[in-house]
C-alpha cells in the first residue's frame, strides 16, 4: 500500500536577536554541528551579508559559486545553491552581495515569502534547518522569521541584553500577527556566561523567571576554543571535541531535540 500520509515538516529554526554580539552566528553553526553529531539532517542557511557562519563552516564565501542571495533573486534554484560541508550538515552561504538585495526585492510582491517559497521544495530532505540572522530587523530577517517554525534566541547576560527584550518581543508579534501564525520561541540559550559575574548572574535569574519554561537549561560558558574556531573555519565540535564548549552546544542541541514535543512555545 502507498504511503499517502503528509510527510512531517522539518523544525525551522530562526537564531535571531535584534542585539549583536551576543553570539548568535556561533550558536547556528554550533547547533547545526552538533545536530548533525546526532545524525539528524541539517541545513544551515545564512541570512548575513557578513557570512561569518559560511566562513565557520569552512566554506570560502568569496569563491561561492552560488548563494543565498541568488536563491533570493531567483537567479539559480535552491537545489544548486546548497553545498555539501566537512562538519556535519549542508550549508546555503552568503557574502557581501547579499547586503544590496533588499533593494531588488522592495518591488516584488510576496517579498516576505520569498525564503518560505524556496525551503518549500527541498524542506523534505532535512530535520532541521537553522537561519543565522542579521542583528536587525530587515526584510532578510522578515523572510527568515517568515519562513520559520521557531526562534532560537542567544542572549548574553548583560544588562543590555535586558533592555532589547521589548523590541524582539514586538518583532516576534508583529511577525506572527502579520505574517505567520506558527511562529513561537523556541528556546533561550544563555551564551557567553561567566558564573564568577555577580551581574550576569542577576540578569539569568530575570531571564528565566521572565522566560520560564522556554529558558535551555544548557547554558554556554565563556570558553577559548569557541572563541579560535571559526578562524579555523569549523565549529568547535570539530576542532576540540572535548572542550567545554563544544559539549555545552551538544548538551544544548539534545535538550531542544528531546524537549521538542513537550515546549509549545509562546510570545514574550
């Protein structure tokens, strides 16, 4: 008998923040290594201008035969823009073209959709994928968080981490208000967390009562090999194993995999 049944959507999961520096492109491509550790299929997407998470993949984003960009412009199918990587998981890369595309995209119409559109055709071959976001609110970050079922949010422990809440939360319900009803937090990831910080201990105790349930109890330490490996062009899973950050994202990937069906999510 033929299987009719629909086939099970991957999670898309958005890693955004509308503050930088919070480590948010080493968490997507961190998380995505450390899925695919777990054998789970993996695309990592990166919606940068900067493409740092192409360059941590080890992938050279100047000699890109193709990028996201072109799949944004629909100058080549998303079939020929993803390549195969060394760490894990399959990559769709950008590079500094991917800065002028808001301006050819004003004009078209469903330009929110554009990501969404793409994904659709080959969403089926992944479990999961992960869009690394720039740090403000573009039409990038509208298609990612469009296109997405999650979002994944870094945050550092800082007292101005606290400040930008109000906006993410506006951003995130304006978003699914508008454009796309499914979208939910699906997780808070402490990162770059140093315990001896009297503050940074004050602010993760407001982060979880503030967050509750959707606050990862994985959190990320302040650790030199995180920090080392993208200038070797790999996630820390691939260039020390065994340090304390590498463990600290594979902790953090197998509790979002084994709480998946117990966190609903919801607004800020």
């Amino acid at each position: 008998m033929t299987d009719i049944s629909p086939r099970k959507r991957p999670e898309i999961w958005a890693v955004a923040n509308q503050k930088g520096g919070v480590g948010k492109t080493t968490t997507a491509v961190n998380l995505a290594a450390s899925l695919g550790v777990l054998k789970k299929r993996v695309l990592l997407i990166d919606l940068d201008p900067q493409g740092n998470a192409t360059m941590g993949s080890g992938l050279q984003k100047t000699e890109l035969p193709y990028s996201v960009t072109d799949v944004l412009l629909e100058v080549a199918p998303i079939e020929a823009v993803i390549q195969p990587t060394q760490v894990g998981y399959r990559l769709m890369g950008s590079n500094r073209d991917l800065a002028g595309v808001e301006i050819s995209l004003f004009e078209r119409t469903e330009r929110e959709f554009i990501l969404k559109t793409a994904l659709a055709k080959v969403e089926d071959q992944y479990d999961f994928i992960l869009i690394d976001c720039a740090p403000s609110l573009n039409l990038l970050t509208i298609n990612a968080l469009s296109a997405a079922t999650g979002v994944i949010i870094p945050m550092q422990c800082e007292y101005y981490a606290l400040e930008g809440l109000a906006d993410l939360s506006a951003t995130i319900d304006r978003i699914r208000d508008a454009l796309n009803p499914e979208l939910k937090i699906r997780g808070v990831l402490r990162t770059m967390f140093d315990p001896r910080n009297t503050l940074a201990n004050d602010v993760s105790q407001e982060l979880s009562v503030h967050f509750g349930n959707l606050m990862l109890e994985t959190i990320i330490p302040r650790n030199v090999r995180l920090a080392e490996a993208p200038a070797h062009g790999m996630p820390v899973m691939f260039y020390e194993k065994g340090s304390r950050g590498a463990l600290s994202y594979l902790s953090a990937a197998a509790e979002l995999v084994r709480t998946g069906k117990l966190k609903k999510g919801k607004s800020l």
